[in-house]
C-alpha cells in the first residue's frame, strides 16, 4: 500500500496504534520497520519526516480490516475510532 502527501502525521499514528495486525513501514532499501514500535515512531518522526509531512509512503499491512482503516484515514484526514 503507497500513501501520498500525508499531512496528518500524528493521525497516521494513531491509526496504526488502533491496528490488530502488523503495519510496517518499507524503505527505499526494501527494510521493513514495524511502526507500531513507538520508538520506530519517533525516529521516523524525526529523521524521514521532518519536512511535517509524508510525501510517498510505502507500508505492509497484514489485516485487510487495518487496510481499510488506514485508506479511511487517508481519505477523510481524521482518526478512525
């Protein structure tokens, strides 16, 4: 799944904390960095999105429902609850 120009950084998250399955972050080098790691939260924060938004993200999603959730985000802007 590619997300693109996500603005919404601290949502995103938050989404992800909601997931039952594993999301996972893919980096250019084909790493994969469970984001549901509030460490490998902050240090993406910090390092990749620094500039306060995603422009092209590349994520593995394990449950097709965590899917959903993250496209429902993505498309409204707010936290799915």
């Amino acid at each position: 799944m590619t997300l693109e120009n996500v603005t919404n950084i601290e949502g995103l998250f938050e989404v992800i904390d909601q997931c039952k399955g594993r999301v996972e972050l893919v980096s250019e080098e084909g790493d994969q960095i469970n984001l549901k790691s509030k460490l490998a939260q902050l240090l993406s924060i910090a390092g990749v999105f620094s500039s306060g938004y995603i422009k092209e993200l590349e994520l593995n999603v394990e449950e097709p429902e965590d899917m959903d959730k993250i496209m429902e985000f993505v498309v409204s802007g707010e936290s799915v609850e």
